[in-house]
C-alpha cells in the first residue's frame, strides 16, 4: 500500500458564490491577484446524488509560496496597501482581493441604484480581506460569500397582479407575480427562476428544469420553507401535542403556481396581523385518492396552526390551533342558531379524543333506515330483522346555517362552561372562609386567561378565513372550469363561518359523518383550495405523500 497523502501544507480559503436570494451557484471562477484561479464545483453525496455540505463551495489551501508572491506585488503598490481597518500591513500578512465571475454568462454583480447591469462581469469583495500567513485565519472564520444575479431577473418589471385574486389569475400572471416575489426576496423558488432570452424578452418560462408536474400542462414549484421570513413546518396531528419540533420538510412543494401565489398572500397578511412566525400545516400539494383531487394538483392546503412570538416567561411555544382553539370550545344549542343573546346551555365541542362529532348535533339527513338481523332465542331461526337507523357518509346536511361558535362564547358563556369548575374548586376549599374566597379569585384569573385565548382565537381565524375567502375558493365549489383557465369569479360579499362553500372547517354547514367531505373531517385543519374539488384535468405525476382531505 502507498503511503497515505499528505495534505497540503498553507493556509485556508473558502469561497461561496450565490445569487441574491441565496442559492448556491455552481461553476463560477474564483481568482485573486497572484493566485490560481479556482473553479466552484456542484460536489453531490455518492450515496443520494444530492449536494453536500461543501455544494457550490471552493476551498483554497494559500501556500507559502503564494502568499509571498501576492505579498510581493502589495509591497510595490504606491501607496502601500492597507489593511480594511486603514492601517499598513504586517510583515506576515497580505490583503487578497477576491474576484468570482461566470464567464459568458447573464449573470453579473449587482450594479449600484442607477447603474448599468454588466452580464460576466466581475464582482468582488470590497475592501479585501487582511490575510495571516500560515494561520488557520484570514478575518472571517465562515467562507467568503460573493453574490451575482441573473440579468433577466435584474431587468425584470415587477408585477404582483394585487387586483386579481389568486384563483382568477392565469400562469403566466401568477408566474410574474412569483418571480416578482423572489426578486423582492421574500420568496426563493427552488431552482432559480429560468427565463427565455429569445428576441431578448427573458420571459419566465413555463417550466423549470428538476421540478416535477401538477398536470401534463403545466410543471408544479417548489419554494424554501419561509415565506416573508415565516418557517413552514408540517404537523400531521393537526394538535398542539403533537407539535414535537421534528417536521419532515424544509421546503414547500408541489404547488400550482396559482396556491403558491395565494399561501404567499394569505402569509404575509396573517403576519402583518398577528406577527405570526411560524405557519404550520398538515398538507400541502399532496393528498390522497385520486390523481385529480386538488390536493394532488397542487392547488389545495390543509392549515393546522400557527405559532406568534412567545410571551416573556412562556414554558413552551405560543401556538394558535384549529383543533384547540376552535373545535374544542363550545357550540350553542343548535334551536339557537343566530339568536342573541343565548338563552339555552351550550353543548361541549368536539371531544379531545374523538375525530368524529363535531359538536354540532347531526340531523336526520345524515341517517337511514336499514335491515339488520339480531339474535332472537325465540324465533325458530334464532334470529330476527329489525330496521335501524344508521348515519350514512354520502348523504349530506346542508340545510342548516350554522354559526362561528367563538362570536357568541362570551364573558357570562365562558363562565357557565366553567360553572363545574368553580364548584368543585369551592368543595375542596371546605368551609374555610378564606379558601372560599381565595378558590374564587384564583377561578376568576383562569377565567380571564380563557377569554382573552378566545378573543384572540375569534379574531385570528375570523381574519384568516376573510383573507382566505379573498384569494382562494369560496362560493363557487359547484362551478366547473377548465383545468388551468381563471378561476370562476365568487359571489359577493364574502360568505361567513357557518355557512357553505369551499372553506372546510369546523362550523362548515355540510354535515356528513364519516365522510371526508363536511365539517366532521375538518376539526382539527382548515382546507382551502385553488379552483374545483375534482378537475377533469389529465392525471398528473403520481404521488406518494398522503394527507388529510
């Protein structure tokens, strides 16, 4: 055997390349004067194909020899080099002016407001940076990062579209409002965005290589996991106890341009509103069934939660969730609906480990009459048929306006729910006076956590459902469309909690137990969705992921 190869004897230098909004740029030549030139290479893990930590990243080892000759030239400069603090360099250092460009490429430096875009050109670390001979330091401990942007995406006119909602935009308008979001990096599509420079237009082009198919007509996208700054992270749970920190995906993907278009919206106004941080989901692009459900088209969201800046001295992180702080809160009794104020005790809301009742009471269109045979010791046969009333998952409640039952969960409602209690605190007290009164007080302070959580809770998603109401489906559930044609336009005003449309969620007015398609199915997520349940649209890439409808 040979003997093992010396590493190379000098000092460390490593340099990243990439564009403004962060990916890493492969095949860029990096050089300083006096040195080699270098070229960053895209290394990939042998066991997956995918890049490694070093993707993108060139590695220098400045030898002895090197750093004299660079020295040397700094030397005869006139005046003297200095280092970036503005004072004259020692002995065993030098000051190395990195440079990184794409030969022949659109991609260039981003010029100064008001200057010309230069495609090829050079950029380079101002100021340079002071380096140690022999040291296993040059200044920065971390690479050197360098960033060059694409012309076309320089050049390119920014268009949000805010006019039109999301469903009613075509491609190619929500491909230009997606493409404006990343310039303005609030977004980062994944990969770049690519443009077509024919007759020199750098249109964004329908189709980015390495993404993968919502339908044979048109490619999905994939952004990073922050929308806005906003972490997306996946709880399949649905529940705040199942909020475990471990989420499975750092990116967003598979997503119609048209859902993309419309999550970055409804983000960045739920943000604007309640300072959110974190927005949690149990399914996005993916779903179950059949190739043509919205959620495999990448139209479709399952929303479970999100999470706000925590409050000073909070044990765990401040969530607001559908399940908890919605499902789970009292409904008022169904004779009641829409009267004010409420005269009949509440009903409890969906129980904690019960994935079906609603809370609401179901009514007799959800059931039918069917022959069941039962033991019967005196029938000859040993059994007899009765009828039975059974719920049936495809017979569908929509006669009845339900209500949003946080509106009506008031001070004096909030205090009736917790009546129990109250009186089980004041039978532990005993009869001791000061117990009493001291049960009490401690009762009232619980009371006022539980309404502010609740004042919070109607005002979040009574707001998320009207920005949700604004860009995705909501009336027109029922109205067929071409697969990627405008969405149809939705009747005005905007609908409520409570009643129907494509808005899935607790207080939804479908009923249908069992099923997938009413309000029973929706405790623990809010669904939303880009155009039709089902399109008669061409099957897409088949996929694996599965969630919740």
């Amino acid at each position: 055997m040979g003997a093992a190869k010396e590493a190379p004897k000098g000092t460390p230098l490593s340099v990243i390349v990439k564009t403004p909004s962060g990916a890493i740029l492969t095949g860029v030549t990096v050089a300083t004067i006096g040195l080699r030139q270098e070229v960053t290479k895209a290394d990939l893990d042998p066991n997956n194909g995918r890049p490694t930590a070093k993707h993108g990243r060139m590695d220098w080892v400045i030898t002895d020899d090197e750093f004299e000759r660079t020295a040397d030239l700094e030397r005869k400069q006139v005046p003297p080099a200095v280092g970036p603090d503005g004072k004259p360099l020692a002995a065993d250092e030098c000051l190395l002016n990195i440079t990184a460009t794409i030969p022949g490429s659109k991609f260039g430096p981003e010029p100064p407001t008001g200057g010309k875009f230069q495609a090829g050109g050079t950029v380079f670390v101002t100021g340079g940076i002071r380096f140690v001979k022999g040291k296993d330091g040059f200044g920065p401990k971390t690479p050197v990062l360098l960033t060059l942007m694409d012309e076309c995406l320089f050049n390119f006119i920014e268009n949000l579209h805010a006019d039109i909602p999301a469903r009613n935009l075509t491609l190619e308008q929500a491909r230009e409002v997606l493409v404006t979001f990343h310039k303005q990096k609030l977004i980062r599509l994944i990969p770049e965005p690519v443009f077509d420079v024919t007759n020199g237009t750098c249109a964004p082009q329908p189709k980015s290589p390495g993404v993968d198919k919502c339908t044979a007509e048109a490619a999905c996208l994939k952004i990073a996991g922050q929308i806005d700054g906003v972490q997306f992270k996946n709880n399949q749970t649905g529940a705040k106890r199942g909020f475990s920190g471990a989420f499975t995906d750092s990116a967003i993907e598979h997503l119609d341009l048209r859902n993309a278009v419309g999550l970055i919206r409804l983000v960045r106004k739920l943000k604007a509103a309640f300072q959110i941080i974190e927005f949690h989901h149990a399914g996005i692009g993916r779903g179950q069934g059949s190739p043509l459900d919205c959620h495999n088209q990448g139209r479709a969201v399952d929303f479970v939660g999100v999470r706000v800046p925590d409050p000073p001295g909070a044990a765990g992180p401040d969530l607001i969730y559908v399940l908890e702080d919605w499902a789970q809160r009292s409904v008022p009794d169904a004779s009641e609906i829409g009267a004010t104020p409420k005269k009949k005790k509440r009903l409890p809301g969906m129980p904690p480990s019960d994935h079906i009742k609603s809370g609401w009471p179901e009514s007799d269109v959800n059931t039918k009459l069917v022959d069941r045979e039962v033991p019967d010791k005196d029938s000859p046969t040993g059994k007899k048929t009765i009828q039975v009333k059974v719920f049936d998952s495809f017979i569908t409640d929509r006669s009845r306006t339900l209500e949003f039952r946080l509106d009506s969960l008031d001070r004096a409602a909030i205090e009736a729910d917790a009546l129990p209690e109250l009186q089980v605190a004041i039978a532990k007290a005993g009869k001791d006076p000061a117990k009493v009164a001291q049960a009490k007080v401690d009762h009232a302070a619980k009371l006022d956590l539980r309404e502010a959580s609740i004042t919070r809770a109607r005002n979040f998603f009574s707001s998320m459902y009207r920005f949700v109401a604004e860009d995705y489906q909501d009336r027109s559930q029922d109205t067929s469309q071409g697969p990627f044609a405008a969405g149809p336009p939705v009747v005005n005003p905007i609908s409520a909690i409570g009643t129907g449309g494509s808005i899935m969620n607790p207080d939804h007015a479908t009923s249908m137990p069992f099923g997938s398609g009413g309000r029973e199915a929706h405790q623990a997520h809010l669904h939303f969705q880009i155009g039709v349940t089902k399109e008669a649209a061409p099957a897409p890439t088949p996929v694996k992921s599965a969630t919740p409808a």
